[in-house]
C-alpha cells in the first residue's frame, strides 16, 4: 500500500497558497485493506474512506470506462493493480494531477506524469488526457477555476475540447444540482466573472444558463450605463459583489437581476420598461431548474423587483417608503434588507466610472426603517382595541403609524442621493 497526496492541497502548495484541506489516493491497496485499518467508508460510487483520526478523504487508486451520457454516465473500476498514473489520467487538469509523497520537501518528491507543475508556472489551465470529454462537469470546473486564478488561461485545444464537448450535447445531460454545486462555487471566487466570460466561450452558458447569456449584445440607455452592453453590466455588478466580499445570496442576485432586460421588445430598446417583473418571473425559472436555495432565490427574486425603486428612492414620499420597506419585508427581517442593499449598491457600482461612486441610499433606507420601527406597534393596537376595531382595521392604523414616522424623519432633514 502506498499513500499520496493529490489535488488541490498539492497545486496550492505549488502556488504558495493556503492548503484548507488534503485528499489522499492509495495505491495497491483494497477496501478490506483500508477497513481493517479503521478507515471509514463514505463513497457510495467508488471507494472513498474518512481516516480514522483525521477524518480526511483516502480514495482507492481507480480507473472509468464511459457507459452513458452525462456526469453518471461512467463505471468505476478500483483495484490494487490500478497505477498512480493510471488514477491521474482520469483527473480534469494537469494542475490538479500532481502527486506527493506524504512528507514531500522538494520537487524530487512530486509525481507529476502530464507536466501540471510547468502549466501552474506558465499559468495555464489544461485538460490531461481525452478522458476529459466524458465528464461535462468538466466544463464548469475550468470556468470556475478561471474565476478563481484570475492570471490562468484556458488552453486553445481544451477550450476547443469543451466546444466539441457543447456540439456534441454533452452539457445537455448535466445535473441540476452539479451545475447548481459549480455555479455557487464560481460565484464566491475572486473574479467570477471570468467563469462566465469562459462558458460563453465554449458555448456552454446558452445551455446551462441561457437567460444570461441572451443579456450580451443588448443595449442599454448610455446616459445611465455607459458600457451600454447589458451582459458586461451585469459581469461588472458581480465583480464588483466580489469586491466588496458580498455574501452567496447576494452575488447571486447580482448575476439575475438584469434577466428581463434579454426579452425586450427590439423597438423599446434601449429603454426596458417592465424589466424587473419580467427578471423576476424568469429568475424564478432559472431558480426551480437548477434547484437553487430559497434563501438565494427569495432575496434575488426581491432584488429584480425593487432595485430600480430603491435606486430612486430619494424621489419617494413617507407613503411610498414604507410600501417600498414591506415589499422588502425589512420590517419582518431587518437584517436582509441590508443584502438587499448590498446587491443594489453593486448594480449602482457595476457602471463603467462609477466603481468608485457613493452609495446613500443605504443609509437613506436604513435610517427610514429604523423611523418604522420606532412605532411601537403593541401600543398602536392597544389603543385600536380601546376604540373597539380589530382585524384589518389594526393592521391600517400600524401602517399609517409608521407613515407618520418617516414623515417625522423626513421632515428633519433627511439625506437624498445623487443617483
């Protein structure tokens, strides 16, 4: 039995960056081996144990043999005959195909059979063998990782690959919740932009995500985006979610804000009245088919709704603010409205000159919430009691309360914005 380190825990050593966790291949060995060793069993497709101590991932040396579309399309044979090179020929990338003895201090300690450590060096990202065609999942993993090593390339014969791959069908097999599973993960890197910008490359973001990727080549009003293009606007609202270290929800709806603006009328444009229904409508497509959290979809679904009224929000009355704050919910959940905030100052910020540019409708929206929320709505339905009204009757007299709050904030002084 022989024991390697392999992956990302090798790669990131390489680069000098910080190893989070470590996967482990064994060779020679069986699953009577690693049973009798204490190792724990987890993998139900091919043999995956937990050490007993670390609780980190040993996989048997294997190999795949294509049997179906798709990603479970494979049979998986794992022996003691299979060699180390063997298992890393199935491998996506040469820069995730290294290996290292478990005590590894210098390159003589690398096993490295299809050149990763030279590609990492020249910051290239590049499919081993042909194997990579059978796996379509494939294709997400090297979008990701172009979001995440900003400075790689995608190489010329693998991104020809994942367009044959495309042509062929291949992303048409893909699972929900593995496209779900990559979308998320490029979607927190440092550039997910690029993960897009690499789908649309190979062709692979028509099928996987073909309400986005309508949105490049439609224009919008100069005046207020000066990229005019609505796919670039919406690259540039994402980057600019990573910028500021927004949460998943958030970045999330950043990416599907927009989507309306992909079904306009041709002669609207470049105006897009009624975009935000129409992005909220198919967001909640797009988040039903790929099985999206609820968390994610509810605040985007609130974000494609809203952003143009919170936007202008200086423009409304105490009236309009208060409906504007229910249609938030921030009442109820004080604590969204600030992601909801987040994601709209990243669609203020995603404009071409004005990454930079201030945003106060935060504040203004916060400080009129906190005037809501200093009715004390107990007191309001005490006195609603006193004069024999119930029911709706209470739920009116709270909201005009709180209407008469902001009024009191607004004519204060209150602070408007210069969208």
């Amino acid at each position: 039995m022989q024991i390697y380190m392999v992956g990302g825990a090798v790669r990131d050593r390489l680069l000098g960056r910080p190893v989070n966790d470590h996967d482990w291949v064994v060779v020679g060995a069986r699953p009577e081996d690693m049973l009798a060793r204490g190792f724990v069993p987890v993998g139900r497709d091919f043999p995956v144990f937990l050490h007993p101590e670390t609780h980190e991932e040993y996989a048997l040396a294997r190999t795949e043999r294509k049997n179906g579309r798709g990603y479970r399309g494979f049979v998986v044979l794992a022996s003691p005959d299979v060699t180390l090179e063997e298992d890393l020929s199935r491998r996506d990338l040469t820069i995730n195909s290294i290996a290292a003895n478990a005590d590894w201090s210098s390159a003589e300690d690398l096993f490295d059979p299809y050149g990763g450590a030279r590609d990492l060096q020249d910051r290239v990202l590049r499919h081993v063998t042909e194997a990579f065609r059978e796996d379509p999942v494939r294709i997400l993993r090297v979008a990701r990782f172009a979001a995440r090593f900003t400075d790689f390339t995608v190489a010329p014969e693998t991104m020809q690959l994942m367009r044959e791959m495309v042509a062929q069908g291949e992303a048409d097999h893909l699972v929900a919740e593995r496209v779900w599973q990559e979308l998320a993960r490029g979607l927190m890197e440092e550039k997910p932009s690029r993960m897009f910008e690499v789908l649309r490359a190979c062709g692979a973001l028509a099928v996987v995500l073909p309400e986005l990727d309508r949105l490049w080549g439609v224009p919008q009003r100069a005046e207020y985006h000066p990229e005019v293009d609505t796919g670039v606007h919406v690259m540039l609202v994402l980057d600019m979610a990573a910028r500021l270290a927004a949460p998943l929800a958030v970045r999330f709806a950043c990416l599907v804000h927009d989507l309306g603006k992909g079904t306009t009328p041709a002669d609207m444009l470049p105006r897009h009245i009624g975009h935000e229904q129409r992005s909220s409508q198919l967001l909640r497509t797009v988040a039903e088919r790929l099985r999206v959290p609820v968390d994610c979809r509810e605040l985007a679904d609130v974000v494609a709704r809203e952003h143009g009224n919170i936007h202008r929000s200086d423009e409304l009355g105490a009236a309009a603010l208060v409906r504007l704050l229910e249609r938030c919910d921030a009442i109820r959940k004080p604590a969204r409205l600030d992601e909801i905030l987040l994601a709209c100052e990243c669609d203020a910020r995603g404009r071409l000159g004005y990454d930079d540019a201030p945003y106060p409708q935060r504040a203004r929206l916060n400080a009129a919430l906190a005037a809501v929320q200093s009715v004390v709505t107990s007191e309001v339905a005490a006195q609603a009691a006193e004069r024999g009204l119930s029911g709706p009757k209470v739920g009116e007299l709270i909201h005009a309360a709180r209407v008469r709050a902001v009024q009191a904030w607004l004519d204060t002084g209150a602070p408007t914005s210069n969208h």
